[in-house]
C-alpha cells in the first residue's frame, strides 16, 4: 500500500503544484510515466532481493512478476515448481 499512497501523493500534490508554476503538460505526463515505470522497476528489483521461502517445501521461491500492480507479488519455487502469489489487501 506504501507504493500506492506514494503515486496518490505525487500525482494529487507535486503535478498539480507544478502545472500551476507553468511547467508544460507534455513534460508533466512524460514526466509522470518515466515515474510509474521506475517505480515497477524498483518493486521488481525489491521482489528479487526480498527472500521468500516455499509453502510447501521451504526452499527459496525465484520472483516471477508483478501481478495487478502494485497488489499481487508472483513466486516460484526452484525445487517443487510450485507456483505461489502473494495478495497484498487493505484492511
């Protein structure tokens, strides 16, 4: 949820404030997918450092992919090839 509080924050409070300085709306626009594909870039390089182990074996599940993004994380297991994903709700 960090991650999607922080896209609220930067495209409810710093775009907003920049356009009325006068920065140009196709800079802005660029500017904010340029921030949304390094931002998935990040979460997948975090995917890959974080260790997660298997459910069923406990061995060291490899980072698949993001889901839904930024909610739903993809793993596979090296050993027993099980697929597992992780579902990150509120509440």
């Amino acid at each position: 949820m960090i991650q999607f509080m922080l896209l609220i924050s930067v495209f409810g409070g710093v775009v907003p404030t920049l356009h009325h300085q006068g920065v140009s709306t196709i800079l802005l626009v660029v500017g904010s997918i340029v921030f949304v594909i390094v931002m998935e870039l990040t979460l997948s390089v975090i995917g890959r450092l974080f260790p997660v182990r298997c459910r069923s074996c406990g061995a060291r599940a490899r980072f698949r992919g993001l889901g839904w993004w930024p909610f739903i994380y993809r793993y596979d297991c090296r050993d027993c090839g099980q697929a597992m994903r992780f579902e990150v709700t509120g509440g």
